[in-house]
C-alpha cells in the first residue's frame, strides 16, 4: 500500500507510543541492559479482528499498567470527523489476554480532526496529544503538543499546551510524528520543514527547567488544595478550594538528529527505548514507493550528555521487517516484546502487531535507591557499592550511579541488601510468590555508618621520621585498598580516618621510591568514638639515600666509646632503624633520604645526647658524609655548652631559632628526671663587666624559664651570670670573642 495514502491523512498530527517508567526521580537516564540491537527471530502476530478493522490503526501506546491499549483509528465512521479523519481509540485487556472492542474516546480528547496520542508520563494518568487548543480545551487553535489528564472516574481533563519555540511554523510537511520520554525531560519528533514535504527528518526538545518539571510532577498534591476551618457560630465546616493554576512546560527548540540515518530519504517515528537505550525509528531510503519504510534502531554516542548524536545503525529483525511498510516500533518497558504497525496481511489498510524479542516469562522490575541515613541524600556516586539479592551477588543488577535496577522472574521474594565500606545497610523485600502479572516496585536501601574509631597520623619516612614529601604520591591502604571515609592532606602526609572499632587493621603506605612496612592496627580493644594516633613507616629504596659514618667519642676522654656502651640514634626525635652501629670500634652507618635537613641526636645511657643538626637538603643519592657525634657522661661537675642559642642583641629575649636546641634540652631532661644543673650565662668582655654579669644573668634565666615552661620542676635549676669571668678562648679576636658569648650547664646533681 501506498504510504503516503495512510499517512498523509495525519497532516500535522503526531503518532508514536510510549512504555516507560520513571528509572531515577525525574531524570531521565536510559539504562543498558544486555541485549543485541537486533531481535531475535520471534514472528510478528497480528493483534486480530477485534483490535485490527478494515480501517487503518495506527500508533498504539500502552499503558504504565500494561492493561490499557491507545491507538489512532482512520476515517471509521464513528470519529467526530466523518471523512479523511482520525481519533483516539482505546482498548482494555481480559483477563484471559485478549482485549476488548474498541472504544472512541470523548470529544474532550479528540477534540480536532486529526487527534493522536503521543505517549503516557510516569504517573499513568497524563498523556500527551497533538494540539493546542483554546482555554475551555475545545477547539484546536495551531499546532503543537498538550498534555492531558486522564480523571480517576476515567473522565479527561482540559489539554494545558507546552511551550516549544520553532516547532509550530517550522512544521510545514504533510505527515508528523512524536513521542515523550516517561519523565517528560525529552520529546523526540519527526517532521518536514518544507511547505507539504514528505521528506521527514527526526528531532528532539529537551525540558529547559528540571526544577519545573519537578513542580510538575508534584502539582496534584497542591492542586486545589482545601482550607477547611470551623464557623465559631455554627460550629459547620467551611470548605474553601484554592485554584492553582495549571504549569506550562517549556521546552528547547527542537534539534535536528545527526547520525547514520541522514542520509535516507526520510526517518518517522522515533521511539527511545528504556530497555536497551536505543532509538527505534522508521526510515526510507529512496523516495519510490517501491522502497517501503523498514524498522531501524541507533545507538546514542553519549547517553548521559548527549541525544543529539547516534551511532550504530541496525535493522530490525527480518520477521518484523517486511516487504510492505512498517512503522511504530516501539519496545515494552521489559524488552520482552514490542507493538509495531504493518500492511502485512492486514484487516484493512493498517494494523497492529506485537513480536515477542525474547522468549516470554513473567518478570517484575525493581527500581532501587540507594540513600545516606543521615542525610536523606543519594549516596555520592564515587561509593563502590555492591548491591546484593537474597545475600549474593547478582548479574540481574544493573548500577547506575546512585540508583539501580534488576529486572527478575517473577513467583519468589527478593531480599535487597547491600555492601559498602564502613557502613551497614538495611534490607528491602520485593515479595512477589503469589504473583503472576508483570509489575514494577521502587525500594531504598538505606546506609548508616558504623560506629567507628578516629585514626590520624603521618605516612612517614622511616628513616628520617618525617612526612614523606607530596612528590612521592603517598597513599595509605587499609587492608590493601584505599578507605572511603579517609581524608588525606598531601602536603604534610596527614591522614584521618574513621574505622569501625573491635577488628584489626593491617596499613601500608604506597609511595613512589618507598618501600611500604606493614604496620597492624590494633582496634579490639577500643571503645567507638574514640581517636587514636597511628603514624604509618615506609623505607626509602636504598639507591636513593646519603649514607653518613663515623663515630661515636666521649668528650672526656676525647676516645672511642667503651665497646660495653651500646649507642642508637634519634632521627627527628624517633628512634631510627637505619642506625647501625659496631662497639667494637664505636662506628656508626646511618642512611638517609637527601633534600632535608635532620635533628639527630645520639641516644646513649648515662650520657648527655646534644642535638647536631645535618643539612642534606644540597646532598645527592649514594653521598657518603664523614661525621662523629660527641657524648657527654652524667657526672657531677661535668660541665655541657648549650649550642645554637641565640638573642636579640643587647637584650635577653630569646630567638625563635634557639627553640630547636633548646626543645631537644627538654627531652633531655625529660629522660633523666633526677639530673640537677646550673645554668650558667657568659659573655665577652667588651663594654661593661657590670652590664655584660647582669646581660648574661638574665640570658641564663631566660633558658632556665623556657626549660621550666616545657613542665621540667623549676627545682632542678639554677641560673647564674658569670659576665667574661670564664673566657673559653681569647676575646682579642672576633671568634674568640663569639665562643665566649654561650650558654652552657653544670651538673650539680644526678
């Protein structure tokens, strides 16, 4: 049959069918399933004499439910408009499958000449129609698309148009097709621009604002919304509704689809496929007759971003696929099986048919949203979750994001549980054993976290006991992977987690040029809630380090250690293990990372450990650097310079330069808590000697009180000034006069 001579009685009048649902609130997102572009082989069956007329049927949409059929009926006597006509008709399903006769709709829906129905929202319950039509909703004014609601009592509201700029002049050709996505967020078409063409192209219009959409779908809540209250002197109830004005939608200028459908000679209705994510359209290659429209499907290039562009072109299967027209693909919601229109074998000039794409078995869909407990909020969507189904993983899961969905056969009860780092899910049962109809079901499963323990701490250089530098990209693994609840600063290697309390941890550090050691965390015994400080080692890889040797002296003898004295070595204020060192000889080795400088101080028994402070930020991998550290016995009498003190001039206020040493002093002191000493303060003897004993008095209680300060017994010092009355060298030179200018301690006491 010709299809122009079908077809082109639908001047201006959209027709294509919808069966979707709501995938994840009001935002559209096609899902893809596991399924091949092209059908299998199932054959087409044709719906039959009930549904099927000697007139033309076109365009069937389905109901949400699945037990409602619309279709558009051609010239049937019974259409508001007698001749070259058609109407919007509509059949229920039995309960033995088959369906009932048709019946027209009321002229509060076909309301026009050429009516046609162009898809179901996500509520069930509102449609959208070619037109737009006056305010009363009785005559058609111009073209365009309304949408309309159809009433509890199954009466129809008044059609409210939406707003899409260019489309009503721009439409010029003599056919037109459309459907709209469940959610409403897009309208996909097909049109000429051309005076009477019949050169269709596909386009698509995209809502301009998602909250308005949002609005829409929540405005039957509000509407007509009634303040009831109580007359003080009757004691009757007073109803007042509120009008609430209907929402009008705005839409984009349609844009013209791009993809390997350009160049047929025509593409018509576009249908977008929730199963699979496809656009199932209807295409001409050529513009003879003998070249019937055939069955096509795309793939878009970028479904989250983009509805513009297509890829991958496929016919559908050869059994759906004619020698005469076919058109109106449009797949259900399961992927089970699709409606289409033919001029196969038909009761007239049009009918309509359904294929089976996959073997047929019941199935239910599960829509799941995974939320914060606290927040009310979707999880974020960096969360590794693993939803699993009656405690087991499953290849019925599809993720997307923060939400997912699993279509399942029908006849069990399903426990949805899932899995997520540090946190507790609950479960949500779909219970479907008495079931034997296809349905949908919406679940949340909520996350909550566990009660957890606060771990913080520096990923360290082992060797050196300081953050090991951003540069190296430090990472820390809990149980070899990385934590979600972990904050990390890569400037100073900080780390901060939360874990859950009463297991052990196992940390490593990863880090370019390091090599990780494991370290365990113990949390059995540790109350929730709690913080706990855990610093995490890593060692530097040996071809990279300076190695410094020497030996260890006792500065009253001025020899070698005693072989019975064992030695260690403070690196930043830990004890290192890249210290070795041979009593024997008193040697030492002690490897470290070049591009820092180091507190090292030596830690022997009975001795007094001074601070040397090594520069080997200028030195390179593979140095070796020749130093001998000096050691100071505990005796009474013995007398120690405080190296590395230093005051503003003149004057007795200490700078911020000699905390270093003088905090290492501290810990000192800290080791051995009987030592007792006198601090003794001299200077040269340029200027005054009065001047120079009271200057060097109070340089000597500046360091007593800054000791003290610390939490060292003010009890344990003393503080003197000696001015230059105990020269170490001679004050006749500059370098002289500068050794004379020093602090030092007595041991009084041990």
């Amino acid at each position: 049959m010709n299809t122009s001579k079908v077809l082109g009685t639908m001047r201006n009048r959209n027709h294509t069918s919808i069966l979707w649902s709501l995938l994840a609130g009001l935002f559209f997102v096609p899902f893809f399933a596991p399924v091949t572009a092209q059908a299998q082989s199932f054959p087409p069956v044709n719906l039959g004499a009930v549904i099927n007329s000697e007139y033309a049927e076109v365009n069937p949409v389905l109901s949400i439910t699945g037990d409602t059929l619309y279709f558009g009926r051609m010239n049937h006597p019974e259409n508001r408009y007698k001749y070259d006509s058609q109407d919007i008709w509509m059949s229920t399903k039995k309960k033995d499958g088959g369906w009932t006769d048709p019946v027209r709709l009321p002229n509060s829906i076909n309301i026009t000449q050429y009516n046609s129905m162009h898809g179901v929202l996500a509520d069930g319950k509102t449609f959208l129609i070619s037109g737009i039509f006056d305010e009363p909703g009785e005559y058609w004014l111009r073209k365009g698309f309304s949408l309309i609601k159809r009433n509890n009592d199954s009466t129809w509201g008044k059609p409210v148009r939406i707003k899409m700029p260019w489309y009503s002049w721009k439409n010029e050709g003599d056919l037109a097709t459309a459907m709209i996505t469940p959610d409403a967020r897009y309208i996909f078409m097909s049109f000429s621009n051309r005076w009477a063409g019949k050169r269709l192209r596909m386009y698509v219009s995209e809502i301009k604002d998602t909250l308005q959409l949002k609005k829409y779908f929540q405005q039957d809540s509000i509407r007509q919304l009634d303040s009831v209250f109580v007359s003080a002197n009757s004691g009757a109830k007073v109803v007042k509704k509120n009008k609430v004005e209907p929402i009008i939608l705005e839409y984009t200028k349609p844009r013209q689809l791009k993809g390997p459908f350009q160049d047929f000679y025509h593409a018509e209705s576009p249908f977008l496929s929730e199963y699979d994510g496809r656009l199932y359209f209807s295409g001409r290659r050529t513009e003879t007759d003998k070249d019937p429209a055939k069955l096509y499907s795309v793939m878009p290039v970028d479904s989250k971003k983009d509805m513009i562009h297509w890829k991958d072109l496929h016919p559908v299967s050869d059994t759906v696929n004619s020698q005469l027209w076919d058109s109106y693909f449009s797949p259900h919601k399961a992927g089970t099986f699709a409606y289409f229109c033919s001029h196969r074998e038909t009761y007239g000039k049009s009918d309509i048919y359904k294929v089976m794409l996959v073997e047929e078995r019941p199935w239910i869909k599960v829509t799941g949203y995974l939320v914060n407990a606290k927040t009310g909020e979707l999880m974020p969507k960096d969360k590794e979750i693993e939803v699993r189904i009656n405690g087991a993983s499953s290849d019925s899961v599809v993720m997307n994001e923060s939400t997912f969905f699993a279509l399942l056969p029908l006849g069990q009860r399903y426990e949805f549980t899932a899995n997520l780092q540090n946190y507790t899910s609950d479960t949500a049962v779909v219970d479907v054993t008495g079931s034997k109809l296809y349905s949908e079901h919406e679940i949340r499963i909520t996350f909550r976290t566990l009660p957890y323990v606060n771990v913080s701490g520096i990923l360290t250089n082992s060797l050196s006991q300081t953050a090991i530098p951003a540069k190296n990209k430090p990472v820390l693994l809990i149980d070899g992977k990385q934590c979600d609840s972990l904050k990390f600063d890569p400037a100073n290697s900080s780390y901060s987690v939360n874990l859950p309390y009463g297991r052990k941890y196992n940390l490593a550090v990863q880090a370019t040029d390091y090599t990780s050691i494991p370290t365990e965390l113990d949390l059995t015994q540790h109350n929730e809630y709690t913080k706990l400080s855990q610093n995490v080692p890593a060692k530097p890889k040996l071809d990279n380090l300076v190695t410094l040797r020497g030996r260890m002296i006792n500065t009253k003898t001025g020899q070698p250690l005693d072989p019975s004295i064992t030695a260690k070595m403070r690196v930043n204020k830990q004890i290192s293990d890249a210290f070795v060192y041979n009593p024997a000889d008193a040697t030492y080795t002690l490897k470290l990372l070049p591009g820092a400088d180091y507190d090292l101080v030596p830690s022997v028994q009975n001795f007094y450990n001074k601070l040397e402070v090594v520069d080997l930020r200028n030195a390179k991998p593979r140095d070796v650097i020749n130093r001998d550290f000096f050691v100071t016995p505990l005796e009474i009498g013995q007398s120690v310079d405080i190296e590395n003190i230093f005051f503003e001039t003149g004057k007795s206020k200490l700078k911020e330069e000699s905390f270093r040493s003088l905090n290492a002093l501290v810990e000192f002191f800290q080791e051995y808590p009987n030592v007792k000493v006198e601090i003794g303060g001299h200077t040269d003897n340029v200027g005054s000697a009065t001047t120079n004993k009271r200057l060097s008095q109070e340089r000597a209680k500046s360091v007593a009180l800054y000791i003290i300060g610390q939490g060292i017994s003010k009890d344990r010092f003393q503080a003197k000034g000696y001015g230059p009355d105990k020269p170490k060298a001679t004050n006749k030179t500059k370098e002289g006069r500068a050794r004379n200018r020093r602090v030092d301690f007595t041991i009084i006491g041990i």
